[in-house]
C-alpha cells in the first residue's frame, strides 16, 4: 500500500517538475516562493511607480552616485526577472538561487550604507523603507534563510 | 492552475498595495547647491536658478567648489526641497525656475556673492 502511495507520488512530482514529492515540503516551499514573489513584485512595483525617489537617493549614496540610473533600473529589472523565475514551478530553483544572490547583495548594500551613509533612507521601496539600517539587515538576514531553506528542500528531492 | 494561485494571488496584493501608497515626498527637508555659472559671478549669473547644480544634502564641503565663506564671490547655498525639483529622465535634482537668489556686490570688486534672502536658507561664499 506504501508503496503504491509512494510511487504516485513520485509520478505527480515528475508530472510538476520544481515541485517536492513530500506534500509538507512542498507547502513550504510554495509558501517561501509566495513570500519571495510578494516581496520582489511589491518593491519592484513600487521602485517603478517612484523612480525618481529611488535614482534621487541614490545620487547621494556614496558609489552609487555615479551611476544612479543604471543601478536603479538594473535592480527593478533583476526583481521582475526574480518574480518570473519564482512564479513558475519550473524555474522555481533558479528562482530561488537568483533571491538569495540578490538578497545577499542587498545586505552589502545595507552594510555599505551603513558605515558611509547612515542618515540616508533606503531605496528598498515601499513600507521596507521606512526601517531602520538594523531592522532591515535583520529582516533581509531571515529572507536569506527562507532561500536557503527552499534551496535545500529542492536539492532533497533528487528527482526535481 | 492551481499551481500559479498564490503566486497570482501575491502579484495582485502587491500591485494593489503600490497602487494605494501615496506619492513619496522629497528625500531631504533642504538641499545644498553650488554655483557653477559664469566665472565673471555677474549679478544676473548669479542669481539665475539655471546657474546652480544640486552638489549634497549634506553641505558637505569636500566636493567642490570649497567654500571659506568670504562674501566676495557665490559659492554654495542651501534652499527648501520644495523649491526644489527633481528630473527623473535626467536624473538630477534642479532648483526651480521660480527659486529667489538675491545677489549682492563685493565691496571693491566687480563680482557678487549670495545673501540669505528670498529662498536661501544659508548663503556660503568665497573669496
């Protein structure tokens, strides 16, 4: 009977490739990419709408200032891309390889920041802006995990 | 498509969460500018919003022009965001057109510094 229960399982996960056969992990990973998708779509979205704020910022971020433009629109572009990824149960892994890279280069941002610019605001978009330097290292730290945990439960799962 | 639900779901909150914030306002409450208009610093250069570039919001010094604050030629001045505006496409922040710089000549010279009048909050000028 086991057996049985386990093969068809084996058979839908082949059929929904990115997806963990185990219906626990599979929640939680549905629920980290969930996160991940709101969390990049909602800053993306928000850096579009005030780009302005954002490039303004970054002209006087130390570095940054030289090239503010590129940078911001580089950023939103690379969110977007992170969402797509994230969306489809396909791409989920590189999704998911991509958010710890880009959330790793948002915490040597905020590092950055700082020690050369603490009295800067973010260019996080959105509410995320409004934490403070420590708030938000501690909150970009937990999202870093949250990759890391759904990078692991992939890799479990030698058939995804 | 029950796989895309709560990706879908995530996409249409967030959307919705950007589309009910509000506009952000200016970064900073005042904004340093440093005259790099003519060197002659004749009263209508000086006085021409045109002729000033947003340098820091931090007043610092470091940046040029340095500023030892001798009132004998315009160098840098500190004004209200709001007589402020910033240009996205160019991607610099500019003093409107309508911003009041007041001008004063040098005892003894034919150049003009800037007094803390009209919309300048603060006047630094050199010698």
């Amino acid at each position: 009977m086991n057996n049985i229960t386990i093969t068809a399982e084996l058979k839908q996960s082949k059929n929904k490739p990115g997806i963990p056969a185990n219906s626990g992990n599979k929640r939680l990973l549905e629920a980290i990419s969930v996160l991940y998708i709101f969390l990049f779509f909602y800053t993306a979205l928000s850096k579009t709408a005030f780009i302005g704020y954002t490039i303004d910022v970054l002209n006087f971020t130390p570095f940054f200032k030289e090239i503010p433009k590129t940078t911001a629109w580089s950023v939103v572009v690379i969110e977007y891309i992170a969402t797509l990824l994230l969306f489809f149960p396909n791409t989920r892994r590189i999704g998911l390889y991509v958010s710890l890279f880009l959330m790793i280069g948002f915490i040597a941002y905020i590092i950055w920041m700082m020690i050369y610019a603490p009295n800067l605001p973010c260019t996080c978009g959105g509410v995320i802006a409004s934490m403070t330097w420590a708030q938000h290292l501690i909150f970009n730290t937990v999202f870093v995990f949250l990759a890391l945990w759904g990078i692991l439960l992939m890799r479990r799962n030698k058939h995804v | 498509m029950k796989r895309y639900l709560f990706g879908a779901l995530a996409i249409i909150i967030a959307a919705a969460v950007v589309a009910n914030t509000s506009p952000k306002k200016a970064v900073f409450v005042d904004y340093f500018f440093a005259y790099y208009g003519p060197p002659t610093f004749a009263e209508v250069d000086v006085e021409n919003p045109a002729n000033w570039v947003n340098v820091s919001s931090l007043g610092n010094d470091t940046i040029p022009p340095v500023c030892n604050n001798i009132n004998v030629k315009a160098c840098r001045i500190k004004v209200p965001a709001s007589k402020t505006e910033f240009d996205p496409i160019i991607g610099i922040r500019r003093l409107k057109i309508t911003t009041v710089i007041n001008a004063a000549q040098a005892p003894g010279s034919f150049t003009y510094y800037v007094t803390p009048t009209g919309d300048v909050i603060q006047a630094l000028n050199k010698y």
